[in-house]
C-alpha cells in the first residue's frame, strides 16, 4: 500500500500523484526521443533543486527506452536571477555541472514549475558563462502560466491555470521525503 499523501499545507488539493507524474516523465520523455534523433548530443541540464530530480528521471526514461545513456547536468540560476534585491531569502547555491564544449550540444533545460519566464533567463544567462550551445530546448513538469518573458516551453507535462498567488508545490520523495506529488493551495 503507498505511504498516505499528506498535502504540505492544510488548504492544499492534490494535482498529480506519483504514477501520473511518472506518466507525464515518461511521456516527455518520448517527445524528446522525437525531437532529438541524436541523443549523443544532448544533455538533460536540471534546474535546483527538483528540476534536477526531474531531469535524472527523465534520462532513465530514455535510457529504458534506447537502451543507451544520457548526460545529465546541472545549473544553478541563485546569482543570475533578476529579483534579488527583492527575495526574502537566496536557497542554498549548488554547484552547476555541465559537459564542455557545449559548441554541439542541446541543453534541454529542465525545471519542476514553469511561472513568468524569469528563471529559465537565468538558467539561460548562467549557461553562456560555460559556452555557447548549439541549440537549448525547455522541459517543465507543471506551466502555470503568467509569463513576464517571451519564454514558453518545449515540452509541458500538465498545464494548470493558477492564480497569480496561487501556490503549487512538487515533491519528490528524493528530494522532500515524502511520496511524489504535486499539490495546488489557493490563496
């Protein structure tokens, strides 16, 4: 029997549970398998903290699939980001890791919730301090809408009309210890 979803706020409704997030990994999955004919050139490149669990899900996905490897990487946006001065706080900085050169490689940019655009900018800004790709696609699991940037994504597991105030929560049992689950709670 799974372990009970506990939501992270009272006010919270469940959204996704574990096997419909694998559903929508594994479906992305696919369309990047479509998209990508050379998967040697790509690289699945997670935004902390859980777009990089999402992106080593993803790779496993493939990898079931093809029968074959893909590079994994990691940025970091906590010093690129354009709100700063009006954060509450700064996360913890991660270590960004991405293959070099990056001259032939897709980036496929992979975050957990897809809100204005702002920090797939950032993730974008970070990676022309490592080279210049030949090419950066962007793979979200939950785009909420209310873009601030001209910045949509490539590949979207579920689309979810929120509030601007609205909060959505992903947790990854790798990440939050607790059972894989996206929740909503409402303002």
């Amino acid at each position: 029997m799974p372990p009970e979803l506990t939501p992270p706020v009272p006010s919270a409704t469940l959204l996704l549970d574990g096997a419909a997030i694998d559903r929508i990994l594994r479906r992305i999955a696919h369309e990047i398998i479509e998209r990508n004919p050379d998967l040697d050139k790509i690289v699945l490149v997670g935004i902390p903290s859980r777009g990089v669990e999402a992106a080593k899900r993803l790779a496993a996905h493939i990898e079931k699939v093809e029968k074959r490897p893909v590079e994994t990487g990691v940025i970091d946006v906590s010093m690129h980001r354009d709100d700063l001065r009006i954060r509450h706080r700064i996360g913890p900085v991660m270590p960004s890791r991405l293959p070099t050169p990056l001259d032939d490689r897709t980036l496929i940019l992979v975050d957990d919730v897809f809100y204005s655009g702002r920090t797939c900018r950032a993730a974008m800004d970070a990676i022309s301090s490592f080279g210049r790709p030949a090419q950066i696609q962007y793979a979200v699991l939950i785009d909420r809408g209310h873009r601030e940037l001209p910045i949509r994504a490539d590949y979207v597991g579920k689309n979810i009309p929120t509030a601007p105030d609205d909060r959505v929560f992903v947790r990854f049992q790798n990440v939050d210890n607790v059972p894989d689950a996206v929740w909503i709670a409402k303002a």
